[in-house]
C-alpha cells in the first residue's frame, strides 16, 4: 500500500523507523513528502529514528533519517553516523 496519499492528507506525521546500515521503512517517495513538513521533533537513535512532522512548508534540509530515506534507492547507503553529520 502506498502511503503518499495518506501521508498528504494527514495535519501530523509520526515516524519512527531506520533507513541506515542497510535497512528500509519506507519508500524514498514517502521520505519526499517528510522533507516539505515543518520538523516539529527528531530523536536520532541507531535502531529507529523519531521524527515528528506538522504541515507543509516548502522543501527543508533533511534530517539525517530523512536524508538515509531519500537515498536508499542507491546502491550505497548511510551508516547512523554519516546520516547524522550530513543531515540537519
């Protein structure tokens, strides 16, 4: 199931996953939207990242959770340390 639409149409996003060392929760679309959400709280932790979204607010430095996301359609992916120093 696609959740972009559901994602869109929601006034809060709560997230917690990891997309670094290798795993995925989620679809790079999916972290597309999180970018363009007003960052209301990230809790970084190497097993699964927090991070609290409120509404749309025009494209924004990822976190590094978020940035882990966008690029795990690549043949390389982030370790919890590279995504941190690169991310917001």
């Amino acid at each position: 199931m696609n959740l972009v639409p559901i994602v869109k149409q929601a006034e809060m996003v709560i997230y917690l996953g990891c997309n670094t060392g290798g795993t995925a929760c989620g679809h790079t679309e999916l972290f597309k939207t999180f970018v363009q959400r007003e960052l209301l709280a990230y809790e970084p932790d190497k097993k699964n990242s927090l991070v609290v979204l409120g509404k749309f607010v025009g494209l924004r430095q990822p976190t590094g959770e978020e940035l882990a996301g966008l690029n795990m359609s690549t043949s390389c992916y982030y370790t919890f340390e590279e995504a941190e120093r690169l991310g917001l």
